[in-house]
C-alpha cells in the first residue's frame, strides 16, 4: 500500500494549507501518480462488455 509521510508542525497551517511550494508540488505530484494507478488497477479488476 503505498504512503507518503510528511512530517512537522509547520508543514501545514491550522486551516490546512500546505507551507512550503517545494512540499505542495510534491503532494500534488504524488497524488497524481496515485490516481494513475487506482485507474490502472480499476482497468484490470472492472469487467468489460463485449
């Protein structure tokens, strides 16, 4: 299963928002690749009509 960890207090303000672009950008690109395999997966296990 995969995981990422992010780690500090000052990584993330009290609403949520992240503190630093370089730590943004690399959430954002980890959730992207994540996506992309949930939609690999899903296109194996999903049965097709035919």
């Amino acid at each position: 299963m995969p995981k990422l960890l992010v780690d500090g207090p000052e990584v993330f303000t009290d609403d949520g928002q992240v503190t630093n672009s370089d730590t943004e950008q690399f959430l954002t690109r980890s959730m992207e690749e994540f996506r992309d395999h949930i939609v690999r997966v899903l296109s194996v296990l999903t049965p097709r009509n035919t």
